[in-house]
C-alpha cells in the first residue's frame, strides 16, 4: 500500500521547513513517500537531497509547492507517477 | 542515514561572518570620522571618507557577505573556492578601506593610490565571481534575474566611477562630466542597491518571517520596470531629452509599491511574534517612502540634500542591512551547528537576547531621526549627538551578532 507522508510547512518560518523534512527522512521506505507543501522552492532542500542520493520532484500549483521524495527502495514508483502525472 | 546538511555548496562559517563582523567596525570608524571633522559639509574630505566608509565599509562588505550565504539558497548556486575567494575579498576590502580612510587623514597620494587598487581589485573580482554564478543557474527565477540585473548595474557605476575619478584626477572634465555623475549615482542607488534589496526580500520575507510568498507578476513588474525606467533615464541624460521629471515619478511610483506590498506583507504574516527584525524591516521601509517623497518634493523646493543622504542610506539601507542580520547570523550558526549532526541546537529566535536586539534598535532608530533633523535646521549639537549614538548602535549590533555566532564558535570542536 502506498503510504504518504505530509509535511505542511506552510506556518513554518526558516529553518523549521528543512528541518523537519530532513528528520521525516528516516521514516521513508518501500512504500512511503514524503508530501511536502511549502510557500516557495526550497532550492537548499534539493542540494541535501541530491546528496543523500534521495529522489524528488516539485510540482508548483496556485502559487503554493508541493514536493514529492522518495528513496532508491521505493517500489511504488509507478503509483507516485499517476499522481504527479508524469 | 541522514548524519546533518550538506555543507557541499554553503560556504565554510567564518566566510560571511568576518564580512558581518566587519561591518560595524567600519561603520563606528565612519561616526569617528564625522565626530573628528572640522566641518559637517558633505563635500568636506572628511565626510567624503566618512560616506565611503558607510557605503563600502557597512554596505557592500553586508552584501559581499549575504551574496556567499543567499547564493545557494536563492539559486541552488554558489560561490567556487568559497574560502579563497572570501579570503581575498575580504583582504582587498580591508586594505583597500584601511588606506582609503588613512589617504583622507594623512593627504598621501600613495594610500589614495593603494586604496584605489585594493578596491577596484576587491570590488570586480568578487561581483564578476557572484555575476558569473548566477549566470549558470539554469531555471532563472525573477529573484536570480534581479540579482543578476543589479551587480551588472554595480558594474557600470564601478567603470563610470573610475572615469569619474580619472576625469578628476587629469583635470580632464568633459562636457558630459556631470551627466555621467548623475549615472553613477542613479545606477548605484537604484540600479545596484535598490533593485539587490528588492530580489532579497522577494525571498527573505516569505523565508523568514511566514508571510505571503510575492507574485510572480508582482517581482517581474518591480525589477523589470525598475530597469528599463533606468536605462531610459541614462538615454535622457545622454541626450539631454528633458525627462527627467517623468523618471522621477514613475521610479517613485515602483518604489512606493514596493513599499507597500512589502509592509502589507509583513503586516500580515501568519507567525505575528515579536520579532526586532522585522521593527528593522518596517522602519527601513518607512525611511525608503519618506526618501522617495522628500527627493521628488527635492527637485520643485530648495531643500539641503543631507536630509535625503540619510533618509535612503542609513534611514532605508542601514536599517534593513541591520534587521536582514538578525537574521541571517543565526541562520548560518544553526545551518553550520545543523550539519555537524547535533540534536541540542538553540532555536534562531534563542541566539541573540531580545531585549539586547531591541536596545540597539531604539538606539540606531534615535540616530536616524536626529541626524535627520540635525541636518535639515543645520543643528551641529542634534548631528554629533546623533553620530554618537550612530557608533553605540553599532558596537551593540556588532556585539549581538558576535553572540549568535558565538553559539557556533563555542561547539565548533
């Protein structure tokens, strides 16, 4: 089963939006991903992503972001597509 | 599994903190300056030094320092050979500072000359460094255009300026001497500082303070309008076209909408927390507006000009500079604290007290007014008792930043 892990960081004020995806990194596997919803591109979120060897990919609706992550073991990749239509 | 950020692309702690800490030495030398001049006419060599010193010295060290930290914040870009380059920066400035200030008290044509060179070399090698970043940066945001857009107007004031000042050196003043003085000034105050400090609270005021994100129609019209106006008005002044009483409204016009959509936004915030950088951001805000008008109200009454030098450089780039670093201090402490893996780390908001924080605030506010004042009825007394507060404010403020890195510097091991 596909498991989503949101994380509305809308009402955070820097750092608390980096820090808290950070530490919902652990909690991703097979099957869950992380939903983040943020005010604007967090373009230094990507740089740690990318070193953690981590996978994303941003969707900008309505002037509110969304950014989805998930890891190397994530199986469900085919289900994420459909909801990012890619 | 996750050990901490990446410091990969952040620049090495010390980089922008010595930038930061600088700043406000450079600032206390500038209140000495003016404390120490035989006359208070801004033409004066001491005031001259004493201007340069606040505008390279406190300014353009705060945004050398910034740009390292925003690069890779604002456009995933940054700086290469971090620490090298803000090494040599960063000793060019100095030197090129420490001379220029002593070529003011001593008249010798050799620290002139040096100061010239430590400057010149200081200034274009770090704006071409930051211009060339920016440049690569593939998916360009309005904020990445407007960065870009600026230190290339930075340029052009530089290269003007060094005409400027060989054209005086050389006795060599040509017809079009004071249409190139009007560039320079208009390129570095709107094209260069102006439009920088637009780009930067496109990003930090969502970033820091939880406010409204600003419209992508919203950034594009400021920064784009703001420099095509500009380059307008330097073809007006080249060719003598008679427009400059248009310019003038339609830049105050960009200007005052700036202002506004920038207090409206931070009036409605969703985190309403007492917070002193944002008393720094509205009062610098306030100080632009009351700037604009006094510099329209400027070109129909015969006003003194000092007034206006204060209300936009201290009033409106001094405030903001001092509100954005309580701020990003604490951010690069926590950033640098973050990626060594520790859990105990002190909120941002716990770093600098807060009564420490609005202490200087009331006492750099105080400073404005008066010198304000003091230079509009020509009061010496309000002036120099307005400079003293000036270097008070300032050893506050280099002390309140000091102690938020000093959260860092103490667990550095």
């Amino acid at each position: 089963m596909l498991k989503e892990l949101e994380l509305d960081t809308r009402e955070l004020e820097a750092p608390e939006p980096i820090d808290m995806v950070m530490n919902a990194l652990s909690q991703l596997d097979n099957s869950t991903y992380i939903k983040m919803i943020h005010r604007m591109e967090p373009k230094m979120l990507y740089i740690n992503l990318d070193k953690n060897n981590l996978h994303y990919k941003a969707r900008i609706q309505n002037e509110t972001v969304y950014i989805y992550i998930w890891n190397d073991t994530f199986e469900k990749l085919s289900l994420l597509e459909d909801i990012l239509c890619l | 599994m996750f050990v901490g950020l990446s410091l990969d692309q952040a620049p090495p702690f010390r980089s922008p903190l010595k930038f930061f800490l600088t700043a406000p030495i450079f600032a206390m030398i500038a209140g000495i300056f003016a404390l120490f001049s035989q006359t208070l006419d801004i033409h004066s060599s001491n005031m001259i030094a004493t201007i340069h010193l606040i505008t390279i010295g406190y300014m353009v060290m705060i945004i050398f320092g910034a740009l390292q930290q925003m690069l890779p914040v604002v456009a995933g870009a940054v700086i290469p050979k971090a620490k090298l380059t803000a090494n040599i920066t960063y000793t060019s400035l100095v030197v090129g500072l420490l001379a220029f200030s002593m070529a003011f008290f001593m008249y010798e044509k050799i620290l002139f000359f040096t100061a010239a060179t430590f400057l010149f070399f200081a200034l274009l090698y770090f704006v071409s460094i930051a211009l060339y970043q920016l440049a690569k940066v593939a998916n360009k945001s309005y904020i990445v255009i407007g960065m870009i857009v600026s230190l290339s107007f930075f340029i052009l004031a530089f290269l003007i300026g060094v005409h400027l000042i060989i054209a005086h050196a050389t006795s060599n003043i040509s017809e079009l001497h004071y249409s190139f003085a009007l560039i320079h000034y208009h390129a570095v105050f709107f094209g260069f500082i102006f439009i920088l400090i637009v780009s930067i609270t496109f990003q930090v005021v969502p970033m820091f303070w939880v406010a409204d994100a600003f419209k992508q129609i919203e950034q594009k019209g400021i920064i784009i309008s703001t420099s095509l106006v500009l380059i307008l008005y330097f073809i007006n002044i080249l060719f003598s076209l008679g427009l400059d009483s248009l310019y003038q409204v339609i830049m105050s016009i960009l200007v005052l909408y700036f202002v506004l959509i920038t207090v409206k936004k931070l009036r409605t915030r969703r985190r309403k927390l007492k917070d002193i950088s944002v008393y720094f951001y509205m009062t610098s805000m306030i100080f632009l507006a009351l700037g604009i008008v006094y510099w329209l109200i400027f070109s129909f009454i015969e006003l003194p000009i000092e007034p206006l030098a204060i209300l936009l450089g201290i009033g409106f780039v001094v405030s903001l500079m001092n509100g954005m670093l309580y701020k990003i201090v604490p951010f690069l402490t926590w950033f640098h604290l973050n990626s060594k893996g520790l859990f105990d780390i002190p909120t941002m908001r716990d770093m600098i007290p807060l009564s420490k924080m609005q202490q200087q605030y009331f006492i750099h506010l105080n400073s404005v007014i008066l010198l304000v004042l003091g230079f509009y009825f020509g009061i010496d007394i309000i002036i120099y008792t307005a400079v003293i507060l000036f270097i008070i404010s300032n050893i506050l403020f280099f002390i309140n930043i000091y102690t938020a890195a000093q959260v860092y510097l103490k667990r550095e091991n």
